[in-house]
C-alpha cells in the first residue's frame, strides 16, 4: 500500500476517535493543569503563581487537613474493594467455571445486575434498607438472632466509610467476576483434564492451575479497581451529600474536589484551588498505574495458551 493511502486511512479511521478523545480528556486535563498554577483577586481576575496552591494544599492546615483526611479515607475505600470485592470475585468465577453447574447464566445475570442499576438509585436503596427508623435491616438481623449486631453505621463516623465501600462492593462485584471467568474460560480444556486424570479435585485445580493463569487478569482488575476507586464521588454524594459526613468520617478525594471546586453551603467555590486538587488526584491515579505497570506487571508471568 502506498505511504499516502495509509496515512489517509489512519486519518480518516482514526482521526474523528483521536479529535473527540482530544477535545473531552486531553484538552481538559491540560486545561486543568493550567488553571491550577493561577489564583484569583477579590476583582476574580487571575494571576500567575506557578506550584503556590500545591504548596498551600499540602502544607496550610485549612487545606491539608481536609485533604490528606480525604487521602487516607479514599485509600481505606480502595483496600476494601481490594480485600473484599476482588476475593468475591475471583471466587465467584471459580464457582461458575466449574463444570456441570446449573443455571450459570441466570448466576451470572443476577451477581450482574446491580453493576448496570444508577448509582444513585443504589445509594437511596441502601440508605432506606440501613436507616435505623423504617430499614428492613434491623427487622431481618432480629428475625435471624442477630438484632444485638445492629447500628446506624452509615451515622456513625467509625463505620459510615467502611459501610459505603462494602455497598460499593455489592454494586460492582460483577465486573471482577465477568473479568476473571472470561479468562477461565480461556484456559485449554487439556490441562484441567491432565489435572483430573493425576487425581485433582476441583479446588487443587483451581488453585494450582487456573488462578495461576489469570494472574495478569488479576492485575488489571486490581489496577481497575484503583483507577476507579481513587475517582469515586457519585456513591458517597448520593448517599451522604457533598459534606461527606458525619463529620468528614466518608469524605474522599472527589467530594472534597467537588465541594473545593464548586462550592457548598457557607463555602465559595475556588477554582483555582480545585484544579489543584484535580491534578493531584490524577498524579495519584498515575503513579499508581506506573507503579503496577513497571513492577507488578512485569512480574507476573505469561503464559501462551
């Protein structure tokens, strides 16, 4: 194929992808990015200030208690997911991958159906099933023994954030476990049969050959659920509003970006210090993307089914 026919075609192919992935993410990250390096006047007219609002983020206490607050819950949210939903999932797939099992797809539909349900709708759901004054959680712990185990936890700071996660983690569990059974069903049928016929049982199976070669899948789930987990805002804001509460107990980086940027109650919104917060997390989001990309990828062998 001639140069000029090729370069035509990648452009008229790729270049309506490449101009939307441009103007909806390149340009507003750079954008963001921009605007974080100024501040405004009384007047709101903005002046140069190079890394001051980072440095006033991380270091002036108005600032960086909320942050770092809002650092160290968005991290507990994500090892939640990491030490609850992934594990489900990952067992789930197991569980459906066994051969012979009934019903399959009706398992599969239903452990996916609240991953395609609004946030929104799952976070007003939970909050009527948990609410202390007319939830049904209480009335089934009784009905079970266990009425003695009962709290408001999402009114409670020790358990508000933790109890958010693990709805999180009833919502989107689904997605590890479509993830990880699609590539159990890659594995060749050949080794699992030579496993069977040296006297394996389905869990020696599964734990010495099948997880083994789902290691790399396992690792984009888990990079995933970073990703994911470290944007998270539309869950805590439906379930908990823009203060997070009680008292910041469920704040994260993206209610405190939003109520930084936009505002809310008794406080102005500040652009500029918004951006900076933006910018911030997407670092946060990159490194950790780096960092799993150049040392846990590496890592993990390849297998060439």
């Amino acid at each position: 194929m001639p140069r000029a026919r090729f370069v035509a075609l990648m452009a008229l192919f790729l270049g309506p992808a490449v101009a939307v992935y441009t103007l909806f993410s390149i340009y507003p990250l750079i954008a963001t990015m921009g605007l974080s390096t100024y501040t405004t006047d009384n007047a709101g007219a903005y002046s140069f200030v190079g890394l001051s609002n980072f440095v006033t983020l991380l270091t002036d206490s108005l600032w960086s208690k909320p942050f770092w607050n809002a650092t160290k819950n968005n991290l507990v949210f994500f090892l939640v997911h990491m030490a609850v939903q992934n594990p489900i999932g990952i067992a789930l797939a197991g569980l459906l991958s066994l051969p012979g099992l009934k019903l399959k797809s009706l398992y599969r539909t239903i452990i996916f159906l609240p991953t395609m349900l609004s946030v929104v709708i799952v976070g007003f759901a939970w909050n009527l099933i948990l609410s202390p004054l007319w939830g049904v959680a209480e009335g089934a712990l009784k009905a079970v023994g266990l009425g003695s185990l009962f709290a408001p936890w999402l009114g409670l700071p020790s358990t508000a954030l933790v109890t958010l996660a693990l709805i999180s983690v009833w919502q989107f569990v689904g997605i590890p476990l479509m993830l990880i059974y699609a590539a159990l069903l890659n594995i060749p049928e050949e080794l699992v049969d030579a496993a069977r016929v040296d006297g394996l049982g389905h869990f020696r199976i599964f734990w010495h050959i099948k997880l083994p070669l789902v290691l790399p899948t396992i690792g984009l789930v888990s990079v995933l659920t970073f990703v994911g987990n470290f944007n998270a805002f539309d869950l805590i804001y439906s379930v908990k509003g823009a203060l997070a509460g009680p008292n910041f107990a469920s704040d994260i980086l993206g209610t405190f970006f939003y109520r930084t940027f936009f505002g809310n109650q008794l406080q102005l919104g500040n652009p500029t210090m918004g951006a900076a917060v933006a910018t911030v997390m997407f670092f946060i989001i990159l490194v950790g993307v780096c960092l799993y990309l150049f040392i846990v990828q590496r890592r993990l062998r390849r297998y060439s089914f």
